[in-house]
C-alpha cells in the first residue's frame, strides 16, 4: 500500500476496512478488536506507513498497511492465557504460550504466525512454559496439572520430549538455569507449597529444595536471581509471604510477608542493585533489595491483583511493568517510582513479559505486542 491511494473505515462490526480509491475495490480487512472501532487514521512512523485505530474495547492498535494479504491468525487460544514468555527462536522473537489445554503454542510476536504446537502425550492441561537457550537450540519446559514436568527441543525435527511427575499436585510455577558442562535444571513450584529441582536427561535424580512440612501456603509464583555469584530462589505464596533461598544449600536468607496473597514476583535490576518486585491481591507492588529485603519502592496504581511483573530497559533506564486484573498494564520509571506508560485492556491482564523493543500481555485468550517508547526526559514532563 506503499504508494496506492487508500481510505480506512471503521466498523461497529469489530473491524476496520482499507479500500482502493482507484478502483473502489476492498483491499484489506483489519480485524483484531473486540467491540466496535471508533476512529481511524493513516500516519508514518519513520518510512512505513501504518493505521491506527481507536474502538470501544478501550485499546488503540497500530496496522501494518504494506502488506498485500492480512497475516495468518494463529491458532486461537481455547482459554485464558496462563503464561507467557518472549524468546528468539531459530531467530524469530516469539512468544511462548500456554492456556491450560495440552499445548504449549510459539507464535512470532511479529506477524502472529504460529510457528510450532507442542502437545503432552498424556494430555494433561499445562498451567506455565519457560524457553530457554540452550547451545544452539532453544529448550521449552512447561508444568501443568498432577505434577507434570515436560521439556522439548525445538530444533526440527522434534524428538520425543523429556518428562516427569513430581507428584499429585499441579506445578503453577517454573525457572529454568543452564547447568554447567550442558543440559539445564528446572526449578518447579507446586501448589501444594513444595519447589523441586529437576535435571532433565542427566543422572541427577529430583532434588526437594522445599518441602510440603515446611510451607506455610500453596505456591503463586516463583522467579530466580543471582547476586554475588550465587543463585536465589525467590517464592511468593497465597499467605502473603516471599521467602528467598540459597538455590546451592536451600537456605533461607530472608522473608517478608505482606497483608494479602502475593501473585506476581519478578527479579532485575535498580541501578547496579540486584532486586525483585512483588505484586499483592491488593493491587499494591513493592521493589525490594534482594541481598536483605529492604524496600526501595513502593507503586500504587492499580486497582485489583497484580498478576504479573517484569523488569525492562527503555532508554538506558530501567522500568517495570506491571499487569492486573483490573485490566491495565503500567509501566513504572524505578528512579522515583513514577508512573511512565499505561495501557487499557478490554479483559483480565494475566501476564506480561518483555524482551528486545517488545511488550507482550497475556488478557483473556488474546495476546497482543507492544512497542513501548522511552518516555520523556525528566526534565521535559508535565507536571
């Protein structure tokens, strides 16, 4: 559409239309919304043209209108997306989704294209997924229900995957570490409150970093740092605690806990100090230090849970973004805690990641993409 004429209109169907002023013909459907599309506008951003559209389901979305044809839609989400990951995969940056159902889906964050459909052989409903890069291929290990452990090699052709049960209770939550000499070690929360350590394919049998006597509530969430050249394991539960723990001797280093379940963790980086952000029900977040826990931030924004957290780096600065079910995605400038970006979401936000330019968001059975700017220069904002 680079040089052709074009007019955009906009639909109470859900949909927006591009037409060929020359010959009056209908050139391209741009169908994405969820309720009906209010305003449209063709502009550039640099060289390439694109249209924007505004519609009743509370988003604003950016078309690509170079292409001849609409982009394959992927296979549709059954259900809610319950994870999700941006990764590069044989040189694609996809996102890496599961739904509860047996499959865990990479799509390309690009152009939506579904690039591979894993599927468990017991068909057993998967609740998280976590790629990883692993030599010269891209490892994907997901946990889902009755204590389900699976991990895949995505390399074509694909081999049988590599499996495991850690018991009765659902994994809801994973990290995955690259382990030295090759192969990779899988750090799984279960709801049952216990963290076990799996080594895929290697001799080493489960190791029980946690155990059921020792929780005090059911796992919600579970990342992994390193500070000082070792390993923490952070969990957060639905009693409200976040426990970190030595992932060498499983010792306990510090714990904190909150007046509301915690949903969402995330380890990055403040500055030169490494830290983890944690997400209550109550909508509150908080960026602690994670040598000793001490609060540096406390956000207040939202209105429901927060489900899910990220660290980013936009313009040399670091934010942290933020999505709940009160159906926002904000973004948080964590030199002072200000607020720097928010993006409206007609249904639950469930996840969040980021990777590269990109923002994906995991709401109701949609994933979307975002390109995030740099905000304006502190000096420059209004006030």
């Amino acid at each position: 559409m680079l040089n052709t004429p074009v007019v955009l209109s906009a639909s109470d169907d859900d949909t927006m239309c591009c037409w060929d002023t020359r010959t009056g013909s209908l050139r391209d459907v741009l169908a994405g919304h969820t309720s009906g599309v209010t305003s449209a506008a063709l502009t550039r951003v640099g060289t390439r043209p694109v249209a924007v559209t505004v519609s009743k389901d509370r988003t604003v979305r950016t078309w690509d209108t170079t292409r001849e044809e609409p982009p394959p839609a992927p296979d549709g989400h059954p259900r809610w997306v319950r994870s999700l990951a941006l990764h590069r995969v044989a040189g694609r940056l996809c996102a890496v989704t599961t739904c509860r159902d047996d499959r865990v889906r990479v799509i390309d964050a690009g152009n939506g294209e579904l690039v591979a459909n894993f599927e468990t052989a017991r068909n057993l409903p998967l609740n998280t997924a976590v790629p990883i890069t692993a030599g010269d291929t891209t490892l994907i290990a997901a946990g889902g229900i009755q204590g389900h452990l699976i991990l895949w090699d995505v390399r074509p052709p694909a081999g049988s995957p590599v499996g495991t049960s850690l018991g009765t209770a659902d994994v809801v939550a994973l990290s995955v570490l690259p382990r030295d000499g090759g192969g990779v070690r899988v750090i799984a929360g279960s709801s049952d409150g216990s963290v076990m350590i799996w080594y895929p394919g290697g001799r080493h049998p489960l190791r029980e970093f946690v155990t059921r006597r020792h929780r005090t509530g059911d796992i919600a969430c579970l990342a992994v740092a390193e500070t000082g050249g070792e390993h923490l394991v952070v969990t957060g539960d639905f009693d409200g605690y976040v426990r970190v723990r030595s992932l060498r001797t499983a010792d306990l280093v510090h714990t904190r806990r909150y007046g509301a379940p915690v949903r969402a963790l995330a380890t990055g980086t403040r500055g030169t100090d490494p830290c983890m952000a944690v997400g209550t029900a109550d909508g509150e977040i908080r960026v602690l230090r994670l040598a000793d826990a001490a609060v540096l931030l406390a956000l207040r924004g939202h209105t429901a849970a927060v489900r899910s957290l990220t660290f980013a780096r936009l313009g040399g600065e670091d934010v942290l973004f933020s999505g709940s079910a009160d159906g926002t995605v904000r973004g948080w400038d964590l030199r002072d805690g200000d607020q720097t970006h928010r993006i409206d979401l007609p249904d639950i936000v469930q996840t969040v990641a980021h990777q590269e330019t990109s923002l994906a968001i995991g709401y109701g059975r949609e994933v979307s993409v975002f390109t995030p700017v740099t905000a304006q220069p502190r000096e420059s904002r209004s006030q």
